[in-house]
C-alpha cells in the first residue's frame, strides 16, 4: 500500500509502498477514501522536522529539557545514541480521514465489515491507502454524506469542542478570530446554535467566504473592535474562539479587547500566550483552553483502550463530537464542499504538502485514494554481498528500541544468519528497520515469519503477546528467541508447552543475565566448594511512571515482566528447582507502589535458598544491582554484571571475567545452537520453572502464604 511519510531528521516527504496493517484488537481495519490534510498543524509539523538540529531545538525547547534529563540519568552517550534513533525515524502523517471498515476486531460491537466510517488520530488516521484505528477513533457516515465529505470529521471534531469549551448559547453574538479551515467551521457551527457571529481574519477572501458561509460580518483585525461594537451595540462579544496560528499574543490580546465583562476567551489555535493582566482582570475574562477532539483526547483507556465514558457524565466525547458534526453536515447545516480546495490522488501527495508550505491559498486539501492492496510482506532490495544460501534465516517480530541495541546487531553480525523479515506494527517503521539492518523484507503479519524463509524467529513485542506468537511459531516448525517474560498466564505458558511438544525444534527466554562473564565466573568459582548456596540479590530498580505500558494489560506488571530475570538467575547459580516460594511487599506508603517494594525468598529442594530484594523507592545514584552469594566458606560479590571479586580465606580477588549483562553471550548460544544442532542453551524445564515460579511469586503475595511453584493452578 502507499502511504505518505516524513523523515524526522532531514525532513525529507515521500510515498512509500509500506506493508498493509493488519487489524488489531478494539480497532477497526479501514480501507480509505479520502483523507483531510490538516494545513495549520500538519504544515507546523513538516516545517519542524526540515530545520537543523539547533532549529529544531528553538522549536521544541520542551524536547531540550527532556534530552538534558536523560543525559543527566543515563548519560550522554547513550542519549546521543538515543535522540539519532528518534531523527532516523519516519513519521506517519495525517490525522483525519474516511474510507470503510474491512475488518473488524475483537471487542469492537456495533461495527461491521462494509460500514462506512470517519476516522481520527495521529498515527491512525494517516494518509495511506489501508488504516487501523481503534474503535472510539470512528464514527459511522450517514448514508446521504459521501466520504470525501466525512474526511473532515476529526478537524468538525476540534471545532465543535472549541464551541462547546465557550458554552455558548442562543441568541449570543461571537467572535472567530482566524478565518482557516477550522475557524470557518467554528463559524458554521455557531450558527447552526444560533449564534451571531463575528468573522476576524487578515485576508479578505477568508472574510469573504465566512460571510458567504452565513458569518454575520466579517473584518480585518483592525476593524474588530469597531465591527463587534455595532453588532453588540456597545456592550462586546459574549465570547471569542482564537483559531489562529501564530507564535505571538496578538489574537489573545484582541480577543480579550472585544469582549464584554465576563466574557469568555477559548484558545482553539496554537498562539502564544503572553497575557497582559489588566484587561483580563478588569473585565474577569474567562480564559479556556480547548484540547483537541474532546473528552477522551489523549486517554489511553479511552482512544487505545476502548473505555467508552457513560453520556450521563460525558456527554461529548471525541467518538460523539464526530458523530454530531457529521450530522451537521448530512442536514446541510455545514458545507465543507466549498472549503475544499485542492484535492490530490495518494502519489501526488508530496505536491500537496508543497502547496501547503508555499503559503499559497488553501484550505481543505484531500488526499483521494483509488486502490487498496493488501499486500502485508514487502521485498526490500540487499546491497552487499548476499549471505550464502545455506545461511541461517533469521526473523524477528517487533523490533524496538530493546531490540535493536541488544538483539539485532548480535544476530546481524554472526556469519551464518540472513536476516530474513522484520515485523512491526507500523509498516512505516518495518520498512526503515529493514532498510536500516539488512532485512529482505519487511511485514505488519506475524504469518510471515512462518514460511519456508525463516528457521529462527526472535519475538521482542509487548510482553502480552510473547507467549501466543512464540506458540505460533513453534506449532510452524520454527527455533525461537523470546524476550522475557514468556508468559503472563498459566493458561498461555501450557500452550506454549504444547506447542514446544509438538517438535524438535529450540526454545530460548531472553533471560541474558545467566550468560553473562561474571555469571560463569560466579558458578565456576562455587562448583569448586561443597554445600548449600546461599544467593542474596538486591535490585534498585527505581520508579517507572503509572501510565507506562509495563504496569498495564500489555505489560502484566514488574513482577512478571522484570523479576522474572532474576529468579532465573537465581535458579542457575543454586542448580535446583525451587519448592518454597513466599514475597511480601512494603506497606504503609503509596499504594499504587506496594507491589514494586519487595522481598522474595525461594528456597531450593536441593538445600539451596535466595533472597530477592526488588525495591523501587531508592535512589537512581545507587548502583542498580548487588550480588552476594556464599559457599563453604566462599564468598562472591557482583556488582552491576561489571565487576566482581570473590573473599576466600581471607583474601579478596578481584574478577577477570569481562563486565555485561550476557546479551552478546545468549544471541550467539542460540544462534550457535541453532545453526550447528546442539542442544539448547536453557534448558526447557528451566524456562517453565522460572515462569511458573515468578507466576507463585505474585500468588504469595495475593495470598500471605507460601507457594510451591509445582503446585500452581488457575
């Protein structure tokens, strides 16, 4: 499929052929129509991505401040390494379009294959031939209303907020200051209320067609305060919606001069807001800020999570501002036809953007799309020498930022392996990844991956879908490399077990910390000593924000998506399976915390025990990890997998084993094992046994008692 994207760091614009998306659950696979450029913000948007790196630092001084921290946290290399990541990125464009529903997902009632639909949301809503948008983010075309019409739902959205933010009633006079795409149907709303309305804009012909569009008058700025004056007779505007773009106070600042007392001022547009106090306070103007479509803007629950709110207490939501607007336009209450004025077939889109940052005369601008291949897998073009044929083909299903530090240039860099397709959401982001590391072909499918061209496959997508593609994978023949955690059920770690059973083929958990050098230097030094081990492991693991997606249903919590590490550590270096489980957490501070505060102990049926201390309430300038284990009469300390020492009779000897936390180590032992048939480097029964027993460690926790891993049921 085609789809428009802009290079973040040169901010170069092209049509590229992309892999269709495939439908997702809560969300709606739309083949589109049309699609609205949305000419204030998307040409804001493209100007910022084709300035210089300083340009682009005067631009967005917010981004700064967010660079600075992390360079303070995690230094500057790795933020050099990460802010080049964020520039070799290409950016979906696009926000508003409308086309019909070809499929449908799960958890998505009241929708049907063959709906026409509007459709919002950066990143959804974009200008490509096939989308996918979840299902909050659409709202159904009435049949008399044609989709070119209903492409402009999502900028009707933000308009129709704007006027409900003024609480406008009948019979009230209002200004609109800023005759553009979105001020000219703020207009025609205000008079579907019942409103009088005051057009203000610097070109006439914008002034003209807000009269033509039933403005009550319409004027240049400096005619305003007289205009509004004889509308009001005397008294000023009830209210002002600002809809202009521009970096300076000025609109504010008129805004606020035509006012009546108590009037209200809504900032629609993106403006600076430098305010002068005295007009605000001497009048006690209502100054509001409009965000976006509506309620739901920026929610995760509600636009990705399909948590709609109860009208009761909602009334207008983004779905239901849609809705309205498109009504607006089935009763011919607002035309957008005559503020259509260009429109441009998917692979002119460039030239539309061109016009768009010339400043030459537009409005609504249309993207129309004809054709909608479903394509899912693109051929990628190799430069280089290519890879024998009897090399090893290597795929890999999600690939962000985890992945391509620690995953891919290990796999790339290992002589046997071809990377053979690289799958992502975003068919946007497959083909840069694969472009970037030498893949054959990219996809949005994970059906892909199971053909004849992949023998191994790594999975490193959101933790809730490791265990059914790893299960996918293993039930087509497939060797696979799964990221922790494999599962975050019991049900899905069985199918996965059954899955492993039907074949021959290896299983590896990313669990890299039992690869690392000072890992085998650990369980060299304590094969050399007799009795049990004792293993105290202490983890400053440090806060991580409530909205990020690892406390969420995608990501099942710290518990199963991070201490899963180091019970697994724990397992190699004691040798045995554990019987004893029991985890408590700190209590008595913030609640939403408690469960990232805790103190786990596993004892071991070979007589072995271990202490995990996860703790989530130190400071970051600790070192993130200690180890300490004891062995007749040994004693080893780790300290970050950088360095190490051991203390025996009474000297201490400082590790030879290099620092790292083993990633290199694990990719080249699957790889290894893989390509030349040897046996696999974890242990199957070890995997389920460090999955069950993280699975027990959350079951103590919710119960105060003691789990035997073996034992554990739904």
């Amino acid at each position: 499929m085609k789809q428009i994207l802009q290079h973040m760091g040169t901010g170069v614009l092209a049509v590229h052929e992309l892999p269709a998306p495939v439908v997702l659950p809560g969300c709606l696979l739309v083949v589109n129509a049309s699609s609205l450029i949305s000419p204030g913000t998307e040409r804001a948007t493209t100007a910022t991505a084709e300035k210089s790196l300083i340009g682009k630092a005067k631009a967005r001084p917010d981004l700064v401040r967010q660079v600075v921290q992390s360079a303070v946290s995690e230094g500057i290399g790795p933020t050099i390494s990460k802010v080049r990541d964020r520039l070799d990125q290409l950016k979906p464009l696009g926000y508003s379009s409308a086309g019909v529903v070809l499929e449908v997902g799960s958890g998505c009632f009241g929708f049907n294959p063959g709906d026409r639909v509007a459709c919002a949301g950066g990143g959804y809503a974009v200008h490509a031939e096939v989308v996918v948008v979840p299902k909050n983010l659409c709202a159904r075309v009435p049949d008399s209303v044609d989709l070119n019409q209903a492409a402009f739902a999502t900028l009707g959205a933000i308009a129709s907020h704007g006027v409900r933010q003024a609480c406008v009633t009948f019979g009230e006079t209002v200004g609109v200051l800023g005759l553009g795409l979105v001020g000219q149907l703020c207009t025609q709303i205000l008079k579907a209320a019942g409103c009088r309305v005051l057009g203000i804009d610097l070109q006439a012909d914008r002034c003209d067609l807000a009269l033509s569009l039933g403005a009550d008058a319409a004027c240049g700025p400096t005619d305003a305060v007289s205009t509004a004056r004889s509308l009001m007779r005397e008294t000023g505007l009830d209210a002002v919606l600002v809809t202009a773009t521009t970096s300076g106070n000025e609109p504010v600042a008129l805004a606020a001069e035509l006012l009546r007392d108590r009037g209200r001022v809504v900032v629609v547009g993106a403006i600076g807001m430098g305010l002068e106090r005295e007009p605000f306070y001497s009048k006690e103007i209502d100054l509001r800020m409009s965000r976006s479509y509506g309620p739901g803007r920026y929610d995760p629950a509600y636009e990705e999570g399909g948590q709609d709110y109860p009208i009761g207490y909602v009334r207008w939501t983004e779905q239901r501002n849609m809705a309205a607007f498109l009504e607006l336009i089935r009763s011919g209450k607002v035309d957008v036809d005559r503020l259509t004025t260009h429109r441009y077939a998917i692979e002119q889109a460039v030239d539309a953007y061109d016009l768009i940052k010339a400043g030459r005369e537009a409005l609504g601008v249309l993207i129309e799309y004809a054709n909608h291949p479903l394509d899912r897998r693109v051929e990628i073009p190799r430069s280089g020498s290519p890879r024998p044929a009897s090399a090893l083909g290597v795929s890999f299903v999600g690939a962000g930022n985890f992945a391509q530090t620690y995953l891919i240039p290990h796999a790339k860099a290992n002589k046997r392996v071809s990377l053979s397709c690289v799958v992502t959401r975003s068919g946007g982001n497959a083909k840069k990844l694969a472009e970037k590391h030498g893949f054959s072909a990219c996809s949005t499918d994970v059906a892909e991956v199971t053909d004849n061209r992949t023998n191994a496959v790594f999975v490193a997508t959101r933790h809730n879908t490791h265990a059914s593609i790893t299960s996918q994978a293993l039930l087509a023949g497939k060797h696979v490399f799964v990221e922790k955690p494999l599962s975050l059920n019991l049900k899905d770690l069985l199918a996965v077990e059954e899955a492993y059973a039907t074949g021959s083929t290896l299983l590896q958990v990313g669990f890299n910390r039992r690869f690392a050098p000072l890992t085998t230097w650990a369980v060299d030094e304590l094969a050399k000593r007799d009795g049990p081990t004792c293993l105290v492991y202490r983890i400053n693991a440090g806060l991580i924000p409530s909205d990020h997606w690892i406390h969420d249903e995608e990501g099942g919590g710290r518990i199963l998506g991070e201490v899963c590490h180091f019970v697994d550590f724990a397992q190699h270096v004691l040798g045995g399976h554990f019987q004893r489980v029991f985890a408590q957490n700190l209590r008595g501070g913030d609640p939403s915390l408690e469960r990232e505060n805790l103190q786990i102990q596993l004892q071991c049926e070979n007589g072995s025990a271990a202490t995990i201390v996860y703790l989530a309430n130190g400071d970051p300038a600790m070192e993130k990890e200690r180890i300490e284990i004891f062995k007749g009469g040994l004693s080893l300390v780790i300290e970050d997998f950088k360095r190490g020492w051991s203390f025996l009779n009474g000297r201490r000897t400082k590790a030879s084993a290099k620092p790292g936390k083993g990633h290199q180590q694990e990719v080249e032992a699957f790889l290894d094992a893989v390509s030349l048939g040897g046996v696999a480097p974890i242990p199957f029964e070890e995997i389920v046994h460090t999955t069950r027993t993280t699975f027990a460690i959350e079951a103590s926790m919710n119960k105060g008692l003691p789990i035997d891993p073996a034992r554990l049921r739904d």
